[in-house]
C-alpha cells in the first residue's frame, strides 16, 4: 500500500505543511484527508469571499474544522455597483451563519478596511452569532458600522481571552455599553483598545479589573475623571503599549513588566516603569533632540534589557540618525536590536546598504548581539549581504521589513552561518506578517529565546 493513501498519516502530514492547496492536488486520496484542514485555519482578503462562500455553499460540513477566520483587506465599495455591494452581503450572511451552524469559532479577526457601504443589521447579526464561544477577537469598527458595535456589546462572553478592539473613528461616541462589557470579560489575558487620540469615545474609564491581565494596549486621548490606578489594579501585566495623554497612577510599579512598548515623551511621566526588570523596549517617536536622559533612562534598564527597537521619524539623508547611536550603545547585553524608520521622502538606492553598515559600526564587533531587525520603505539589496564586513560574533540573523507604518509589503530573515572564516548568508526566509509588535521580533519568530537576565531569571 502507498504510505500516502492511508488517511492518519496524511492527516499528520497536513498538519504541519503550509501550502494546503498544492498539497492537496496530489492525488484524490490526499484532496480527501487534506480537503478539512483547508478551512481549519481562514486568513482571507475580504473581496476575495465569494470563493469561500461558494465552497461552503456546495459542502457545508467543512466548515466543521474551522477554528481560526480571519479577513482583512480593502474593500471600496465606491467602485463597485449595486449588484456586487449586495453580493458581499449574502456573500458574508453564508459564511458567518454555516460557520456558526457547523463550527465552534475560537479565533476571529475582522480588520478589512469597507468603504462606501454600511453593513445592514442581519449581516452584523450572523457576523455576531460566532461571537459567543471565541476565545480570541480582533476587530476593526468604523464609524459607519454601529450596528457591530451593538451587537458586541450585547454578546456575553464566557471564554474571551484576547480582545483587540480598533475605533479609529470614535471621536465622541458614547461607549457606556462597551466599557460595561468589558467588564464582563473575567478571563482576558489580553486588551488592547486603540481609539483617536484627539477626542477619544466617551463613557470608557478603565474602572474594572481583570484578575489574568498579562498584557495591555491603550490609544487614546486622556479619560474623563482624571488619574486611572488601572495599572496598580492589574499588577500581574507583562506587556504595556501606550499611546495616551491619560495620566496612569503608577506609585506601586507593575513588578512583572517585561515589555514595554511607549513614545519618548511619555517614557518621562511614568519612572517607576524603570524599576521592573524590562526585557523588550520599543521607544516611538524619537526625535533629533534626544537628551541624556533618554540615554540614562535606557541604561537604567540595561541589565535585563535584551531587545531594543527604535521607531523614528526622519528624512532620508541620513540612514542612522546621530541621535540614535547613544541610545544603541547604552544598552550594552541586547540579544536583539531592531531600528524602524518611516521616511519622508524615497531614499537613494544605496540607503538601506549605508542603515547596516553605520549600524554595524556604532554596535561594534564585540557585541553580544544575535539578531539585527530593520524595517524601512526599501529593501537591502542582496548583493549586500555576500560581503558584510567584521560582524559581531554571535550575529545569527538579519530581518529586513519594507512597508509603510500601516502596511507591510515584504518581511524576511536573512540567515548566517561561519564558513570559511567568515559570515555568510546561507538562506533567506520569509515570514507571516503581523501587526502585534511584541511578535515582530527575528528571535520570537526562528523560535529563540532570550538569554537569562543578570539576575538569573529565565526569559
């Protein structure tokens, strides 16, 4: 018997293969075993889900596997007439109403990007009848699209542990449903609530405790009703992003911060943060004025410190802004350094060969380093890495993102090996990409951790 025609070991061939489709053309004996795990996990465009609603049309028993949906994607309704508006709503009435029937959901993700159509109500009901039993949601609500908002805020959670919720256009609106539902979520592990920073949502006070929180996000403007003692209420929170003029009572530290993700100004209203034992730090918004400080701050937390990214805003004349070197160097034990820059204007050809190497210069060749991670508006020529130069010792991995702040084009990880006394590439690799910034790092993604802190805690 041919080892591929017995079902349990393509079942577990499939498990473990990226490129279902391919494999499931094999033969029909593999189109057969491999078929379920097509729908397991759904990461789609969002104009591309007349496929997926025909094929759950003609079997809706597939749906039975899926565990994870996700669509993202710009849809335009502007340039599109009536009939293929209308076809999208009973396009995204199929899916979400077999899924619901055939499937229990644990993971969905709903960023796609609709303009010039408000979804009708029966399309936010089926879209919220798999809202119940999810573990994980990501969501994207624009100001066209209350009918989602009340459906969310109706829906009774038992099992949510991650919830992403992004209003960018939230200027003003009465979010009393909403911050009464988010008190209702006793087992989040994860919050993140993304809103204007200009003239965020009324009724949100951050008021309630989650008893498991380990990480949180928050973009908005300042709360009404002054100082939030959120964080001393939730002490138990590794990974803090913030983006907010709201004043955080921070008297009693969150001793177990590990990463923090913060602008240079608001990195000075909250010092204590410097006394938990930070291993990632992402500082945004650097400008050319950086003082000492910063740098003091940085060293500060140098010991345990073992990723550092910095996020700046900058023309393109010069690759690796001055500014930048102090705060490289003052981190002295990094297994991780990342630099993202978000040009102005289009950079020379040569620009990204001239980021590595002024970097690899002001790091120097002693550095503990293993990864080096940059994302610009360009890529790194290939033919730049055949001759790198004198590299740190331990130097493993290169990642290079190209893309603009909201959107990502292309991410890989350049990978390097000793031969022949010298660095060099031995393959490039590719990677899925995200927008969780505590994910996007070289050594989380090739499945290393960090080295242990100097004060002997495991990372």
């Amino acid at each position: 018997m041919n080892p591929l025609e017995v079902p349990e070991l393509l079942e577990e061939i499939a498990a473990s293969v990226e490129n279902l489709s391919s494999f499931a053309q094999v033969d029909r004996f593999t189109h057969a075993a491999v078929t379920p795990y097509l729908f397991r996990n759904i990461n789609m465009r969002l104009d591309c889900i007349g496929s997926l609603a025909e094929a759950l049309r003609n079997n809706p028993e597939r749906a039975t596997s899926c565990k994870s949906l996700s669509f993202y994607g710009g849809y335009d309704a502007r340039a599109l007439d009536d009939s293929a508006v209308e076809k999208l709503r009973i396009d995204l009435t199929t899916v979400f109403g077999i899924i619901s029937a055939h499937s229990q959901l644990v993971s969905l993700t709903w960023i796609p990007r609709i303009l010039g159509v408000a979804l009708s109500e029966d399309v936010w009901a089926a879209i919220s009848s798999v809202f119940a039993p999810l573990e994980r949601l990501e969501i994207y609500i624009s100001s066209t699209e209350h009918g989602v908002s009340r459906s969310l805020t109706r829906t009774r959670f038992d099992r949510l542990r991650v919830f992403r919720l992004t209003m960018p256009n939230a200027h003003g609106w009465n979010c009393e449903h909403l911050q009464s539902m988010l008190g209702t979520l006793r087992h989040l592990e994860e919050l993140a609530l993304d809103f204007p920073v200009c003239c965020g949502p009324r009724g949100i006070t951050l008021d309630f405790t989650h008893p498991h929180l380990k990480r949180f996000s928050f973009t908005s403007c300042a709360l009404l009703g002054g100082d939030s003692d959120f964080l001393v209420r939730h002490p138990a929170i590794e990974s803090l992003f913030l983006e907010t003029e709201q004043p955080f009572n921070t008297h009693i530290h969150p001793g177990m911060l590990r990463a923090l993700n913060i602008d240079e100004g608001s990195w000075y209203h909250y010092p204590t943060l410097l006394d938990s034992q930070i291993t990632h730090l992402r500082l945004r918004e650097i400008d050319a004025y950086t003082d000492s400080e910063l740098v003091e701050a940085v060293r500060a937390v140098g010991c345990t410190l073992r990723c550092l990214e910095l996020d700046v805003w900058s023309d393109a004349e010069t690759p690796l802004p001055p500014h930048l070197i102090p705060l490289v160097q003052s981190a002295l034990a990094l297994d991780e350094l990342g630099i993202i820059r978000y040009d102005s204007s289009a950079p020379s050809l040569d620009w990204p060969s001239t980021l590595l190497r002024d970097l690899l210069a002001a790091i120097g060749p002693a550095a503990p380093l293993r990864a080096l991670r940059f994302r610009c508006g360009m890529a790194l020529p290939q033919e730049r890495l055949r001759d790198l130069g004198p590299l740190p010792p331990r130097l493993k991995y290169i990642g290079w993102d190209v893309g603009r702040r909201d959107i990502l084009s292309e991410s890989v990880v350049h990978v390097l090996e000793e031969r022949n006394d010298k660095k060099v590439v031995v393959d490039t690799l590719a990677r899925p990409k995200t927008n969780d910034w505590w994910a996007q790092g070289v050594l989380h993604f090739m499945g290393e951790s960090w080295t242990s802190r100097c004060h002997g805690i495991a990372s």
